[in-house]
C-alpha cells in the first residue's frame, strides 16, 4: 500500500489503515528511506506468526498486552512494554487482549508499501 511520507506532524486520520491477517490492521504512520513508524491493531487472540526480516525493529505496548516470541524466548509485555529485534531474529506476538503496538523499523519496510 502507498502512504504519503510523514514530514513534520502525523496526525493518525491522515494515514490509511490497512487489513494484514485476519484481527490485525496496519497503519503506517511516517517513513523515509531509512525509518518508518507503524501502528498494529490487534483483537484479541489475533497471531503475529514468527518471522524473520532483514530490518531492525523496536516497539512499544501502547495498548493491551501480548505473549512476545524472540529468538524462541516468550515473555508476556503490557502497556508500556517493549522490545527489540535485531535483523533476522524470529519472532511473532499473540494479542491477550484487544492491543496496540507501535513498531518502528530501520531501514524503511518496502514490501509495506506495496
């Protein structure tokens, strides 16, 4: 999907929000070549299957709590949580609860912009 590049405010309306799996919706908030900011909805019992990419990944618990995998390793993160994923490390969460995470990548996820 092609989404504007954000420069300066993002104001959520502004960014269209896209189905991925099913119970999960994606709206990319804000990139450039090297950055992009995303937020994941998740309802509840929604899968984020284990994968790998090529991009870091930091994220943060906005909303909600989820059973995190890294690198086999799984810890239960709530609101306020986050993580970190180094390039081509597995990993994948399970919504708790209805949630929110926000994940930023680098470089820029091009396969999300197509």
């Amino acid at each position: 999907m092609l989404t504007k590049q954000a420069s300066g405010f993002i104001k959520q309306e502004d960014f269209p929000v896209e189905e991925v799996d099913p119970g999960i919706t994606r709206q990319i908030l804000g990139h450039d070549p090297h950055l992009m900011m995303v937020r994941l909805c998740f309802k509840k019992g929604a899968i984020g299957y284990v994968h790998t990419h090529p991009h870091r990944q930091v994220a943060i618990v906005e909303k909600g709590s989820f059973e995190v995998q890294i690198d086999g390793e799984k810890k239960v993160l709530r609101a306020g949580d986050g993580y970190f994923i180094p390039p081509n490390v597995p990993h994948g969460a399970v919504a708790l609860e209805d949630g929110v995470l926000i994940d930023v990548f680098t470089p820029c996820r091009e396969d999300f912009l197509k």
